[in-house]
C-alpha cells in the first residue's frame, strides 16, 4: 500500500479509508497548532497531499468524500427536522436525558 506525507511528516496509508485522511489532518495540523489553524494552513495540506496522489487514488477519495458529505449533510437535516417537531427540544445522554421538567 502505498503511502503519503503530511508537511509534519507524518505519513498516511492509501487504503481509501478517507476517515483516517481526516483525522491525520485533525491530529497533525489541528491538534499540533494548538486549534489556530487557518484556513489556508488546512488547505495547503490538503493540496499538498491531493498532489501526491495519481488520478485513481484522487478519484477514490473524492468518491468517498461525497459520500461521506452527502451522508452528514442527511444527518443535518434530520435533526434539523426532529429540532423542528419536537419545538427546539433535543434529548441528551446524561442522566437528565428523558426526564420531564
């Protein structure tokens, strides 16, 4: 398998898991520059590890990412859509979750 570089030097594994592209990305240029990171620093790295890739992995990815967008954008919108049928209100998962006021 074959692998690319992040500027840290970290290298990520081509398998076409994108999530492990996304918290490589999260770990390495987030997490490392204390959450100030920019906009053009996170896309610097992105482009930066899109041009180490050749035509098929970059369509792998792509592919994979749409999905992933197309998947949390439907989640978006359902719990936009729960928001809105049950007046604003949204369960927790502590303890309090359920339980009337």
């Amino acid at each position: 398998m074959r692998r690319i570089r992040l500027s840290t030097g970290f290298e990520i594994e081509l398998d076409g898991d994108i999530l492990a592209v996304l918290e490589a990305l999260y770990r390495e240029v987030s997490l490392k520059l204390a959450l100030r990171v920019s906009f053009e620093d996170m896309m610097r790295e992105i482009k930066g590890l899109v041009a180490q890739m050749d035509a098929e992995e970059r369509e792998r990815y792509l592919v994979e990412s749409l999905f992933l967008n197309t998947v949390t954008y439907e989640n978006e919108m359902l719990d936009a859509y729960v928001r809105k049928l049950t007046g604003g209100r949204k369960k927790g998962r502590g303890p309090q979750a359920g339980r009337s006021a």
